[in-house]
C-alpha cells in the first residue's frame, strides 16, 4: 500500500514496468492520454524541438485530444488523410502533404497501422518529428516491432474504454534522454 499516490515509488515502479514491456528506454505516467499529447508537444516546444507557427501533420482518424494541443500551443495542424483499409495515413499520403512539415503526430486507430517502418524512414530523411499516439494500439506489432515505437515518442492511454485501465492515466514513451527530462518537469509544473 503506498502513503503517496502521486509521483511517488508506486508510479515509478509502473512507469519502470511499462517502459520494460514497451521495450523504450523511459516511460512517463500522467493523468490521462490527452495530457499525454499535450505534455509531449510542450516538451517538444520547450526544447526547442517544436517552435510556434510550425506545421504538424495529424491523422484525419484521430481523438480531438491530438489536434487540440497543437492549438492550444501555437502550432498548425495539417490533416493528412487515412485508407480505409488500414484506418490510418499511408505514405503516399504524407508524402503529398510533408512540405513545411516539422512533426508528423500519428495515430495508431483500432491496433491498425500502415507502412510505418517506411513512414519512419521517410520522416528521418525529411528531419520530420514521428510522433504516435498509441492509446487504441497497446501490443500490436509491425514489421516484428512494438507499435509506439516507430517515433521519437509515442503516448497511451488507460482510459477504462482501452486496452489496459487505471481508469484515469497516461504514459509517454521515449528512447531520448533529453525528452525524458524535459517530460518529467512538464509534468510537475516545471519542477525537476
């Protein structure tokens, strides 16, 4: 039984497991997947990964959990596309839509996705942030790789509609140890 339910030893030891199964480096427990997104992106900002008035491409199949921060936080969403077949954005699709993009914010509907070992690839030569929002995808696999680990980041949730409940909660996933510290302090409101 912990005496603390907030970012104490309980939360770290959930955050060490799940990174383990994810198999990321760190993994950041936050209240909810939506604050997910929205922690990441300003983690993003604040390292000067993102700046205001960048373009993010987002799924057009997505939560408004997704869109909203990049409002909220002065970016522009650009809305790409999804195939009916795989319920998310194809290559093809970003690579139509990648001019001026700085992050492409993917989500990983329904434990589908398409070619994102390609999509990888394609955003490392462009220098485009991959980002994936990976809450309705918990354990699915690609190409003999975890989904939520394609990108730089991925976010999840464990909402009591998904996959995994907490019944409130969210986690961040990250192999950057910049990033790790970056969500770590945007979480806490700025502490380290």
């Amino acid at each position: 039984q912990a005496n603390r339910l907030s970012m104490g030893k309980e939360c770290q030891k959930f955050e060490r497991t799940f990174a383990l199964k994810q198999q990321r480096k760190y993994a950041v427990f936050v209240s909810n997947g939506s604050m997910a997104n929205l922690i990441l992106i300003q983690a993003l900002l604040n390292l000067g990964r993102l700046k205001k008035g960048d373009r993010v491409g987002v799924s057009a199949l997505t939560w408004a959990t997704n869109v909203m921060p990049l409002f909220q936080l002065g970016l522009i969403p650009v809305i790409l596309d999804c195939e009916k077949e795989t319920l998310n954005v194809s290559l093809h699709e970003l690579e139509q839509k990648s001019k001026g993009l700085k992050a492409f914010f993917i989500t990983n509907a329904l434990g589908f996705c398409h070619d994102l070992y390609a999509i990888e690839m394609f955003c490392k030569k462009n220098h485009i942030l991959l980002l994936e929002d990976n809450c309705e995808s918990l354990g699915s696999i690609h190409h003999e790789k975890l989904l939520g680990n394609f990108g730089i980041a991925s976010t999840f949730s464990f909402f009591v509609g998904h996959h995994m409940s907490t019944i409130e909660g969210g986690m961040i996933c990250t192999d950057d140890d910049a990033l790790h510290d970056m969500l770590v302090m945007a979480r806490a409101h700025g502490w380290d």
